[in-house]
C-alpha cells in the first residue's frame, strides 16, 4: 500500500505546479485587455486532495479555478495587479519547495530502512 504522506505530498507539489501555471499566465497577461486574473484556493484543494486520500479513491486532478478580486480593474477591464501576482507566485514557490525537500527526505529515510534491514 502506498505509503499516505507521500501521496499527499505528491499532491500537494501537483497543486502549486498547477498553481504556479495559473499565476505565470496572470502576469503574461497583465497587458491583455479585458483578462480576469484567475487562481485557486490552494488549500481547499489540499483538503479536498485529503479526503479522497482517505477514501482510498484517486486524488482528481479537476481544480475549482475562480476569478480573483485583488484590485479594481483597470480601464480596459484588467484585473491583473502584477505586484501582487508576484507575491503569489514566491509565497507558492515556497510550499513547493517545502513539499519536494519533505518528499525528497521521507524518500531518503525510507531507502535507508530498506537498506538497513
């Protein structure tokens, strides 16, 4: 059986890379006129990931996108504030990080068991 915790880890590294792709095509789109800047809640998403964990079924990979309300929208219609999209982006890029340097140890620790025995 495999092992929970690393699953959930697997997940959650899938949730900020999507993430991360959502965000990039925000700034990309900074200058587009009419473009809603888009996101998710991440950590819904976790939960949600949890909970079909728990229930044994495979985690979907189906993401509730929604249109988020940083700023007024401009003249044209765009909501992208490129400052705080960048925020987004390092705050994101720290979870993942976090999430890999976990995986990466559990894996470790689990490698050293098996040589161990």
């Amino acid at each position: 059986m495999p092992d929970k915790g690393m699953m959930v880890l697997e997940k959650v590294m899938d949730i900020a890379s999507y993430r991360r792709k959502l965000l990039a095509s925000n700034i990309a789109n900074a200058d587009t006129p009419g473009y809603r800047a888009k996101d998710i809640s991440f950590r819904q998403e976790v939960i949600r990931a949890m909970e079909q964990i728990d229930r044994g079924q495979r985690a979907e990979q189906l993401y509730q996108v929604y249109e988020t309300v940083n700023t007024m929208p401009n003249r044209d219609g765009n909501t992208v504030n490129v400052d705080i999209e960048m925020a987004k982006i390092a705050e994101n890029s720290l979870t993942y990080n976090t999430a890999v340097q976990l995986y990466s140890r559990k894996a470790r620790m689990l490698r050293d068991a098996i040589k161990a025995r």
